[in-house]
C-alpha cells in the first residue's frame, strides 16, 4: 500500500514570511515588525516589509501552486492584520484579504489549510506582557472567533500554532527570534502554558463557531530521534530519547504533545522543571486537551540514537563530512519514516507533515531554470521514508513541502532558500525550481513514483 486516494499533498507558508505590506491594509505591528527595526537583529538587516509581495501577488501566486499541481496549501494568518491591536476593533480590510485568497484557491481547487498563529504576535498585546499575560489566552481566542467566523464557511481545515518550541523557547528564551526576550525558565514555561491554554481555547472556539464540520491540528517541531540499526534495543533507545526530558529546555516534543494530545505534561519534565513550573490548575489540562483530529508536526531532521553498553541511549556522532544542507541541519530522511512512527504509536492520530524541505543557495540559470537537484534528492529521501512509515502502518494524512517558495527566514533574513519557486527578491519575479516541476511528478502519481 502506498498513500491513500484522499492524502494531502500540499506546500506551506507563512504570513510575516511572504506577504509583505507591513505597513499596508491597516495592518497593525507584529513583534517581527518591530523586532526586524532592532539593529543587528536579522542578519544583513533584512525585513518582512515586502518580503515575497503575496499580499498582492497572491493570484499569480495561486497559479503557480496550480501549476505544481498542489491539492493544498498551508498558509497563516497576520493576527495583526486582522485585528491591529490583537483585541477590539476589527480591520475589515485585513480580512477582505484573506477572503479574496480563500476564494482563489478554492476557485484553484486547492484546499486552504489556516495556521491561526506563526509567530506573529501583536505588537500591542506584547505591550501588554504578552504571552506571560493571564489574559493572553482569552485573546488567542478572541483573535480565533474573529477568523472562524469570517473564514470557517470555507475553510475547514485549522492549525492553531506553529512551533511554540521557536516562538516560546527562542523569542522569550533565546532571544533570537521576536519577541527578543531572555527570560527565566519560570517566566518561559508560564508564557509557554498560557500559550498551550490559547491552543486549547482556540479548539473551543472553533468547533463552537465553525460553520462547516471542520479538522483541528497543531504544529510542534517533532525533534525527532531514530535508531541506529534496527536492532530492538536500537528502537527502544531511539524511542526513548526522542520522548524523554532530562534538562531543562524548551525542545522536547512530548513536553507540547502530551499536554495537548494526552493531556498532561510529560512526568519526567515535570520533574526536571519542578523549581520553575507555574501553578498548574487541573481545568488548565482539560482545557489545553481537546479533541483533535490529526497531528500536525514539522520534521526537517532528526539524531540517530544507539542503546548504549550501561543500556541507556546514547546519540551516535555524525561521521565525518555528514551530508547537510545550507543551514547545516543534517540530511537524515529516516527522520520522516521513525518519527511518524514513534509519534503514531503515542498519541494515535493521523500524521500530517505540516513542514519538511531544505534551505540551498539557488539562482536562475542563464537558461532561466532553476536547478535543484539537492532539493529533488532530499525531499525524495524523505517522501520515500513516510511512504514507507504508511506501508508500515501508520496513518499518514498528508505532506506539505517547506516552502511554496523562497521567503524571510526570520533571523536569517532572505540569505536562506527553502522554496520549490525562487524569488527574485529585487524583481518580484518568481521562477518554480526544478523541485517544484518534480514534486508536480510526485503529486500526480500520488506517490508511486518515488
Ligand atoms: C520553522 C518555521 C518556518 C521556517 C522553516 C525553516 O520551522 O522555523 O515554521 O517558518 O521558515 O521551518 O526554518
């Protein structure tokens, strides 16, 4: 068996990385707008000001994604846009612009997937302390109704939040990406709960208000671990760190899975975080565990793990030379076959991968192509390997390839290309990538070509 007649095939995006038109639409600040202002922020100085100009390229845009053949598409929602303070007064303009892309792409026979939340927050709710504000799920939800009640007679497919790993652990912790903050670990994990409560707020809203029977899904990174061999014990160790959280830090995926799919944090977590956790009211977890009807996880790599001699697992070194891509992350394609599994056998939902691709220094060529044969031969790796996580068993929803095209990579500015369309950045002009012409192969077979 290979995929199934209905599975996903889609790429994804998100708003601040391709829209542009900050200051456009009335359009309220996001903490990226102002983070973005901060001398030394983004590398080279870069903005999301105009980034990939999809708020008015958006219908080129739609044809391109017909073009590769897509039957879906991943895409966020500025929060700001639609409601410049986060709260309050609506902006009917940001709205109308949302409107006008849902209906193109269902015109295009593509199927919308809405992320609500990709990292950015209003700039006037920061003001207001944020994710650290008691409130701020409240406003989550209000933020969602606003959306469900505009979008959810076409729209039937939701992500509440992308990555809190990034937006919690690196913009309150790291202090690398918006908000640019370096809090403590109690302050981290408070703004990280309140936004776990915001996740599940947002499911209550959506199912409240949803005006078609809609699919509800989140997107943590999946950090993902896989065995060194296929020996047991291999298996077992692989399993085991992937799941497991022995210090303190914001990466663990079962520290944002379980809470939501399981409905409580990880014990050994709790442990390890015992001095900082914030006070954990019994509500909080029914309310931060709602139904859902896939999980949505972004994969790019993952660490290959060995049962060790004192049987404990132990992370295997990467060989010298390692293939990797422009960012250095490693080209591990069994990332997309072990992690499916692991996470199929915890929490026993359909697996949607919401990202996976590569970043590669891409240019047009004096015959006007773009060659990317390292991006056909990575995605092939690991579109091979979830095809074969499904043969085996596990229910495999669908795939979205990061990114529909080259765009703002947040801290790294535009020098990282992730897409199947390059951008030419001066020009607006768009080119699909070799990648893009080959997955179009891909999606049209359904997979038996790989
Ligand atoms: C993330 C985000 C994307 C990135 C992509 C490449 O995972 O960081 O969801 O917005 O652009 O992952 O880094």
């Amino acid at each position: 068996m290979s995929f199934s007649k209905d599975f996903v095939w889609g790429a994804a995006t998100a708003a601040y990385q391709i829209e542009g038109a900050a200051y456009k639409g009335n359009k309220g600040l996001s903490v990226w707008d102002t983070a973005c202002k901060i001398n030394g922020f983004v590398k080279g100085g870069h903005t999301g000001d105009i980034a990939c100009d999809h708020y008015y390229k958006y219908k080129e845009d739609v044809q391109l994604m017909k073009k590769i053949g897509l039957n879906a598409y991943r895409l966020s929602i500025s929060w700001p846009r639609i409601l410049p303070n986060g709260t309050g007064k609506i902006n009917e303009e940001g709205l109308d612009f949302y409107d006008r892309l849902i209906d193109e792409l269902l015109a295009n026979g593509i199927t919308p997937y809405v992320t609500l939340f990709h990292w950015d927050f209003p700039h006037e709710l920061f003001l207001k302390g944020g994710w650290l504000n008691p409130d701020s799920s409240d406003w989550f939800a209000e933020y969602t109704k606003v959306v469900a009640e505009r979008l959810s007679d076409r729209v039937s497919h939701f992500i509440t939040q992308n990555e809190p790993q990034c937006y919690i652990g690196l913009g309150h912790g790291g202090g690398n990406h918006a908000p640019g903050l370096n809090l403590s670990n109690s302050d981290i994990l408070l703004a990280g709960h309140n936004s776990l409560l915001a996740h599940g707020k947002s499911v209550q809203t959506l199912r409240q208000l949803s005006k078609v029977p809609c699919e509800i899904g989140y997107a943590p990174v999946g950090v993902t671990s896989f065995p060194n061999t296929d020996s047991l014990k291999d298996i077992e160790a692989a399993r085991a760190h992937m799941f497991s959280i022995s210090t303190p830090n914001q990466w663990g995926s079962s520290w944002w899975m379980d809470p939501v799919y399981l409905g409580k944090y990880p014990e050994d977590g709790l442990k390890v975080m015992e001095q900082w956790l914030p006070k954990i009211k019994a509500e909080d977890m029914k309310t931060i565990c709602q139904p859902l009807d896939f999980l949505g996880v972004n994969i790019y790599q993952g660490k290959r793990v060995k049962m060790d001699e004192n049987n404990c697992p132990e992370v295997v070194a990467d060989k010298v030379g390692h293939e990797q891509t422009l960012n250095r992350w490693s080209l591990t394609p069994e990332a997309l076959y072990w992690g499916p599994k692991f996470l199929y056998e915890r929490y026993g939902k359909p697996i949607l991968i919401t990202e996976n691709g590569m970043s590669n220094i891409d240019w047009v060529s004096l015959d006007g192509q773009v060659k990317d044969p390292q991006r056909i031969d990575f995605l092939h790796r690991y579109l091979k390997e979830f095809k074969r996580a499904s043969r085996d068993g596990v229910s495999t929803k669908g795939y979205f390839a990061w990114s529909l095209m080259d765009n703002f990579e947040w801290a790294e500015g535009y020098n990282e290309r992730f897409g199947l369309i390059h951008v030419d950045y001066e020009t607006g002009i768009r080119t699909i990538k070799d990648s893009g012409h080959w997955y179009k192969t891909i999606i049209d077979s359904n997979g038996d070509l790989l």
